[in-house]
C-alpha cells in the first residue's frame, strides 16, 4: 500500500503536501447510497441506513456511497463501499480470505467505535493501492482511533512477499506524520495476506517526534513528513528491514503459510507483529 503522495521520489524539502492528496468534495452534496450483497423486502434496517450518517467526510465524498455486508475490492472511482456492523475480528476473518482471491491490493479504513470499514483505496494493482490520504485524515480527526488495512494478494508464493514493502512503511511516516500535531489521535497500521495479520509501527515514537522537531527548528518544518519520508528512506534503513526479512523467510524455508512464526520483525526503525486470526470464542 501507499499513500497518495508521490512517494517515488524522496526530496527534502520540495514535495507540497497538497499536491498528491486527493481531496474529498467540497460544499454541500447530495448523498447517493446503495446497497450491495444484502437484500432486504422491507427497505434498510435503520442501523445499515444510517450508517453513513455518522462518518462526517461521507458527506460530501464526490464518490457514490454503497454499503455492502461483505469485504471486497473496488476498482471503480465512482463508487465508495462502507461495510457497518462488522467489528475487528470479523473483519479481518474476511480480509483473510479475500486476500487469498484477490489479484489486485486495496486499502480499509476500520473505526473501532462504530465497529465500520470503509473502502480507501484507489489505483489498485496487483502490487500496490494508493491511499485516499483526505479521507483517512478527516476519519482519523473524527473518531481519533482508526486502524488503516491493505490486503497483499495471496497469488504472491514467496514468504518475503507475504510481508509489506518497505515503502508500505514510507507511507505510514507520511500519514503518521501528518497527524503528529493530534497527539490523541491514534493510527494503526496492518497488512493482511491470506495466513496472517502484520501490524507495522514505529520502534519509538518519541524520537520521530524529536526528529521532526529538528526540522522545525531549522526551518523546513513546512516539508516534515517528505522530510522525514526522505531520512527515513534511506539505504542503510532499507537494509537493516530487509535483513529481519531474509533472516525471517531463511528460518521458515520461505515457506509463506508459516510466516506468524516470525512473529516479530525489528529493524532500526521499524517493528512488525505477526498474527493469525480465528473465529471468535462464542
């Protein structure tokens, strides 16, 4: 996953952050909702009819809202799918699943809160999906706890690539950075294949924080996250993520479906947890 800044060419001080965001509509729209993979005879219950309603940036999103009671992959523009009363582990159950089908990426944004996904993506390969940066923004300014979820399609045989790129992590120190003036707004970070959920954060926070506050006070605090996104970016970072990568697939034979052995992944920066899912204890 990537966000939808250009992060193919890291420069200190040059990228706008405006200029790769993707904005939300502006001014008062009219909202378009339909409903997908659920019927019903008696129109909406009001839980699932509603449910936009809560999500403020919803609202004025220029894309056509459907809701739909499964997970999926959208490849049209037009469209935003938003997927209500399905709490965390359901939701990963499913994104489990849909990884091991899906030829192509895409992104989520899950509100612990409201127990809602929401559709982010856009750009979908079988490689990499963009992250609606503005919607993620306004999301994560509503509610302060989001978890931010991309799929890695489960065609890919080797372990290594069960695993996120190291510009998956790139991405995270622009959204992260980007809210770092929010304190008490929270955003996790996931990564789900077909055998495991991997949560991706920084190893200390506090020193990105002492870090940007460098940049500030040498004046290029206008440009943190692509600053930070460049040093963050650089070779020496790069390999000391693929060394825990190559030590990890090394001790597993590169056998993908044994990759929550690994459990845990720790570079200078970085720090990944490995997980399975299961059903929840009823």
């Amino acid at each position: 996953m990537e966000s939808d800044f250009d992060t193919s060419d890291f420069r200190p001080t040059v990228l706008d952050m405006a200029d790769g965001v993707k904005t939300l509509g502006r001014g008062t729209a009219w909202l378009k909702l339909a409903v997908v993979g659920v019927s019903f005879s008696f129109g909406l219950p009001s839980a699932l009819a509603g449910a936009h309603e809560h999500i403020t940036a919803m609202l004025t999103d220029h894309r056509t809202v459907e809701i739909s009671d499964h997970l999926l992959v959208n490849v049209d523009a037009s469209r935003r799918f938003l997927f209500p009363g399905k709490c965390q582990n359901a939701g990963e159950l499913e994104l489990t699943a849909l990884s091991a089908t899906s030829e192509l990426e895409e992104s989520f944004i899950f509100v612990p809160e409201t127990c809602t996904w929401i559709e982010a993506g856009h750009s979908e390969t079988g490689r990499s999906v963009l992250l609606d940066t503005a919607l993620t923004y306004a999301v994560a300014r509503q509610y302060l706890e989001i978890a931010i979820y991309h799929i890695q399609p489960g065609r890919r045989l080797a372990l290594v690539n069960h695993l996120p790129s190291y510009r998956d992590l790139v991405s995270m120190v622009l959204v992260d950075t980007e809210l770092m003036d929010a304190p008490q707004i929270r955003v996790r970070h996931r990564a789900v294949t077909r055998f495991a959920v991997i949560d991706y954060r920084f190893a200390d926070w506090a020193a990105v924080r002492r870090r940007a506050e460098v940049y500030r006070r040498s004046g290029l605090g206008a440009h943190l996250a692509q600053n930070l996104a460049y040093e963050f970016s650089q070779e020496v970072h790069q390999q000391s993520y693929a060394a825990q990568v190559r030590q990890c697939a090394s001790r597993l034979e590169n056998v993908p479906s044994r990759i929550a052995e690994c459990r845990r992944l720790a570079t200078d920066l970085f720090v990944l947890d490995i997980r399975t899912v299961r059903l929840a204890a009823r």
